[in-house]
C-alpha cells in the first residue's frame, strides 16, 4: 500500500492508497518542503535532524539525483534536459536551524538546496539567521530566495483596504523582498515560495510582473515540464512524516481533488459548518484510512469520512477548532475583521520567543 499526503493551504489529507504503476512519465521532479529542524517548540513542521538525515540518506543511496532549483529554471526556459526522476529540496522562513542543522546534513551528502526567507525577520526576530548568516550560505553556494517581505497571505490583507492600496501592498511585498535579497546577497532572485501557499489569479499575475520566474505553491504533487511555473507544487514533510511515508513521495501519484469547500484563500462571512471536497481518482485510495489535518485549527490527525461510492469528503468544524480560523466579516469595523486571520503570524511570534528563550 502507499501513503500520500495532501497539502492545500486550507487542509492536508492523508490517505493511503492502493499500488498503483507505472510512474508517471518523465522527467518528473519532487520539489520538498521544509521549515525547521529540531526546534524545542514543537510544531507539525518541526522535523528532527535524525528523521531529516534518514531522509536525505534514504535519496543518496537510491541514488535519486537531487538538483538545483535553476536546473528546473533552465529545463522550462531552455529545454534542458532533466533526469527521469529527480527531487529539488527547498526551506521556507529563514530559521536558524536551516543553517546549524540542515546544511551540514545537506552538505554530508553534496545536496544543493535553496532557502527561502521572508525578509522582516532576518536579522529581527531571535529564531531568524542574520544577513551576515545568509552571505556565508551563498559564498559556498546555497541558493537564497524570496518568501515575501513579512510573511502575510497574499490573498488577505491584513487590515481594511482599498482595491488600489490591497494592489500596492501586493506588489510591496513581493518587489522589495526581492530587492532587498538581492541588494544584501548579490545574487539574482528569481522564484519566491508563497506565504502559506496561498495565491490567487492575481497574485499569480502580480508575481509574474514582478520579476519572478517561478513561485512555489504548498498544494500537494509532482512537477512536469507542462507545469506552470508560477504554479509549482511542493511535497510538505511534517514531523509526523515517516520513511515509510517520505519514500512514497517518489512513487505515488497525487490525490486529485475537487470541490473544495471554502475555496483556497476564499473570505467568507461566517465560519463555515464543514470542509467538504470530492476525491475524483477514489479507485486509487482506501477512503477508510482518511485523516484530516486543518492548518491553524489543531496540531491533531482526526479521521476523516470519505463515501466509498460518491467520493465526498465531508469534515466537521467544530467550536474548539474556531481559533484562528481566517475568516473576513465585511461588516466587522478595524482589528475586529482581521484578528483571526493573524493569529498564525501572532502563533510564529511566539514560537521565536520559545526558541530564543531554550538557546
């Protein structure tokens, strides 16, 4: 059997799923995601540098070619070949630990990697590296990239705002980041990984204009040379990952999915009474072994009922998961409207100060 885990920046779904050959026709690459290494606060996203040097091992000796981001690059703009099967690895926020315990685990094994941080918190917040850190990494070749100014969700801004202002605070975040990155490092940025994934026809749109050439999503699959490269999916690894878990990666298929409900970076009014979808390959997967993960609502796996003949997915919220749930109520006036949507970035504030205080 196989596991696959489903990431959008609403849910992520796990699932296991029948066998399923051949491959998927090559090249196909596997682009993962990573966020911090034994960190003392634990999060789903903290992964421990045992697990990680497992992982990493587990590539080197089945010897699936681990690449640069700008060989992808170079495979969309000029038709470079890629290998059959290849895995580019990536690390959003910036976290020290990306430095003092990924790097050397990376370097163990000659994997290249690229770092994608947001740039308020460089050098600002405990957690973070230093603009001096970040210098070091690229002297021997770490490639360093844009996760935005200050981390926000592209699609909600953080406060009221007119349509005219929410555009300029768009291109604000996703021009200076860029700037910034390549005015301290020297170097040209050219993707940028969207802040919890989420993005939206104009964001899309904006980040294209702004100079990127390609943006990395958080929504779960492969990467082919018919893929959108503003549009690149990613393979999340949680702490919960397993090797069992991690290996299937590189064999299964993704979920296909439709019917979201809410929608990826949707507002709506009210909180709503269920997530639902449609599971459309349900010949491909055992709907009685669904579990559900709800970004910012819990840090617990809860089953997750799929109907074994219709496909749907249906997936209660409950009142002890409405914290932090983002939502926009139109008619609620000042920080009211937007207090909820920030609780993940007031839950990161947090989770520096815990770091910093166990240093």
């Amino acid at each position: 059997m196989r596991y696959v885990t489903l990431f959008s920046s609403a849910l992520l779904l796990s699932l296991f799923r029948h066998p399923v050959t051949p491959p998927p026709e090559p090249p196909t690459v596997t682009i993962l995601c990573y966020h911090t290494f034994d960190a003392k606060v634990k999060t789903p996203f903290t992964v421990t540098s045992a697990r990680f040097n497992e992982e990493m091992r587990y590539l080197y000796v089945q010897k699936i070619p681990v690449i640069p981001l700008a060989a992808l690059l170079d495979h969309f703009e000029k038709k470079t070949p890629l290998p059959e099967r290849s895995v580019v690895i990536t690390i959003d926020d910036g976290y020290k630990t990306a430095k003092d315990v990924a790097w050397p685990i990376l370097a163990r094994y000659h994997f290249p990697f690229t770092l994608y941080v947001y740039t308020h918190a460089i050098s600002r917040l405990p957690a973070s590296l230093k603009w001096n850190d970040l210098r070091a990494m690229a002297a021997f070749g770490v490639d360093i990239q844009s996760h935005s100014v200050h981390h926000p969700l592209l699609t909600h801004p953080g406060k009221p705002m007119t349509r005219k202002d929410y555009r300029a605070w768009v291109d604000e975040e996703l021009v200076q980041s860029k700037r910034k990155i390549e005015d301290e490092l020297h170097q040209p940025v050219t993707s940028i990984a969207y802040p919890y994934g989420g993005y939206d026809e104009l964001i899309v749109e904006k980040t294209g204009r702004a100079g990127y050439k390609m943006a990395l999503t958080c929504d779960d699959g492969d990467v082919t040379s018919t893929t959108n490269p503003l549009l690149l999916n990613r393979r999340l690894v949680f702490r919960q990952t397993s090797l069992k878990s991690f290996v299937q990666y590189f064999r299964a298929l993704p979920i296909e999915m439709g019917g979201l409900s809410p929608q990826d970076g949707e507002r709506v009014k009210d909180i709503p009474k269920e997530i639902r979808a449609r599971i459309l390959n349900l010949k491909n997967i055992m709907p009685e072994t669904a579990q559900i993960l709800v970004d910012k609502l819990g840090r617990h796996w809860q089953p997750a009922h799929i109907d074994p003949q219709t496909g749907e997915l249906r997936f209660p919220v409950g009142q002890a998961t409405r914290r932090g749930y983002r939502h926009h109520r139109e008619e609620i006036p000042g920080a009211s409207r937007w207090k909820n949507i920030h609780q993940d970035q007031r839950d990161r504030a947090a989770q520096h100060r815990g770091e910093n205080q166990h240093r």
